[in-house]
C-alpha cells in the first residue's frame, strides 16, 4: 500500500495499544516504525527486475520482522525500564506494527515476500488496489483526531475503532475477489476454456468493480465484473505474444519475473526490442512495469545485459469515469481491446 496508508495503520496500532501511556508521541512511533520496512527501496540491487523483485523481500519478511520486534523491546525496556506499561504488551505493539505493513502489502497486486529467506513465491491475494481511501480514510480521522486532542478519554478508543472499521473493509475486499473469481470461472467453464492462469484485481481506486486476467497459451482474456453485473463477464481475448518468450529462455531476469509474478506477462516486439510487461498491475492499456528485454541485432535476438524499466505515464485519467460508470452498467462495454492497443506503442 501507499506510505501514507501505511504510516496510519501503524500509528492506529500503536495508539489504541500504547497511547493510554504514551499519549501523543504513540502515534508517531507507530507511523514512523510502520515505514521502516519500506525504506529497502535506498537499497541498490541491481538493474530494474532485480529493483522490482526483491522490494518486499527480507523488510517485509514475518521472521525478520519479529526478530526486530524482539530486538527493539529489548532496547526499549533497556532505555525506559519503569514505563508503565508490561513487557508483553510493548513487544505486541511492536510486532503487530511492523508486521500489519507486509500483511497489508500481501493484500495488494504487487507480490510480498512474506517468508523470506525461504524460495516461496510472493504473496498477492489482489483484494485491494495500493492506493483505497475506503481503507485509508477511517484510519487517518483518528490519528489526526488523537493528534490534535490527546488520546484520553473517548478519544483514546478512536484508534481501535478504525482500525475494526479498516480491517471490517479488508474483509469485504476479500469478498469481492471471491465474487469475481466465482464469476470468471463460469464464464471460463461455459466457454470450454482452460486456462493455465487466472489472476484478478480491483480496478483503480474502488473494490467494487474487478479486473481479470487470464492467460491461454500465447493468448490471454481480459474481463471486467463488477458487484452490481446481471449479465456473465463479456472475455477479451487479446494476444500475449507468448511465443516471443523463447528468446528469453537464457535469461535469469526473465526466469525471476516469471517466479515473482506467476507468469502473468505480456510480450511485444516494438522497435526491434523485446518488451515484457506485468499485467497484473497498473489497468488495461496501462501497466506501469515495462522491460525491454533483448534486441534484434543483425536478426539476431540478443539479451540485454543491463535491463531498465520504460518510463510510467499517468495514463488517460478520462478513463476513471468510463470505469466509473461500468460499475453500474455492463453496457456499452469497455473498449478493453483498443486500451489494449496502446501497448504496441512506446
């Protein structure tokens, strides 16, 4: 999630935890320990797959976490031995705000490595986009009511309120992902479909209206469902470029963002280089994690050695109302083959 979401979520943990002793000053340890994990992005790993597949790893690591967790109580109860409140409840404080960051982060598109150092593929249950002020907003009314009124009397429960708010949110996230994987596979059935991967997320912004990616070979389908649709989900079928992914069997890149994201990628061949892009995030025609891969050289395809990332665009805002309005109305569709165009070009 955004750092803002997460900054919250950790001062709310903090604060219904420890702001009856700490007052104040729990809701900037919280926010400031609640970031902690993010900041490996200072860290240089390499090129642009190495950037993007080992963000979220040994920082958002549960057992790194609660090593740290153990750590710091330590330290802290070394510091201030006669703060009042117990031993236990200071390491629980700890622990549930650094570990509600990678947790939270699971429940997006993105991919989180929540088992590091063991080889488990990244953890993406995809039932809330990175950025959803249904979450964020009750969390942030009560830091910034604590902030400014002390968390004492009614005010010191705020914090455990919108964190039961949040989370009863999260969970209705996870609701509509069982809705629109529930949907897609009847439509997969009806149509005699069998695909070798289904992947599904909320489009921008909202979790009412679902996005579905399906990959079939060197072709994959997108479709759009929402909570409101009557009719079974109208599959895009659209080309993958699958066969282009044989130029990059040498490649370890290729290999690792295959692993980090299940396979879910797309290949196009612009400008004599071999572009893959992860379609799980970003929207049709709009996917911020684009690499060019290898090049023709001679007629050759070469790997490239060194590979970087296309620089993201905002993409057509006007395209949020059409999402908008698809939230209510299967009708007229989303023109999801021509948003797709778009990635044939630069």
């Amino acid at each position: 999630m955004d750092s803002i979401t997460q900054a919250v979520l950790g001062a709310s943990v903090q604060g219904a935890l420890l702001g009856r002793w700490q007052g104040r000053k729990a809701l900037l340890y919280g926010a400031a320990l609640a970031t902690l994990p993010d900041l490996d992005v200072v860290l240089d790993y390499g090129d642009a797959i190495a950037e993007m597949t080992y963000h979220r790893g040994f920082s958002h690591s549960l057992l790194v976490l609660s090593a740290l967790a153990a750590v710091l109580t330590w330290l802290v109860r070394r510091c201030w031995p006669n703060a009042g409140y117990t031993t236990g409840r200071l390491f629980l404080t700890l622990w549930l705000v650094l570990i509600t960051h990678p947790l939270l982060d699971a429940f997006t598109s993105y991919g989180t490595q929540l088992f590091w150092p063991f080889p488990v593929q990244p953890t993406a249950w995809s039932t809330i986009f990175i950025i959803d002020p249904l979450y964020t907003v009750p969390l942030l009314l009560a830091v910034v009511a604590g902030a400014f009124a002390g968390l004492h009397g009614r005010v010191a429960r705020w914090p455990a309120v919108a964190l039961g708010v949040s989370t009863a949110y999260l969970a209705f996230t996870v609701g509509g992902k069982l809705m629109a994987d529930h949907r897609i596979d009847q439509a997969l059935a009806a149509r005699g479909i069998q695909p070798d991967t289904v992947f599904t997320t909320p489009t921008p912004f909202n979790s009412l209206l679902w996005r579905a990616v399906v990959v079939d070979g060197n072709d994959y389908y997108e479709a759009l469902v929402s909570w409101f649709d009557r009719e079974p989900p109208a599959l895009v079928r659209l080309d993958r470029g699958g066969e282009l992914a044989a130029q990059l069997e040498r490649s370890t890149q290729h290999h690792r963002l295959m692993w980090f994201t299940g396979g879910v990628l797309r290949y196009d061949e612009i400008d004599d280089q071999l572009l893959v892009t992860d379609l799980r995030l970003g929207m049709t025609g709009f996917h911020p994690f684009r690499f060019p891969m290898a090049e023709r050289v001679d007629g050759q395809w070469q790997l490239i050695g060194y590979v970087e990332r296309l620089p993201a665009e905002r993409g057509d805002l006007s395209r949020l109302a059409v999402l908008w309005q698809r939230i209510w109305h299967q009708q007229p569709e989303v023109p999801l083959a021509e948003w797709t165009a778009e990635l044939k070009r630069r």
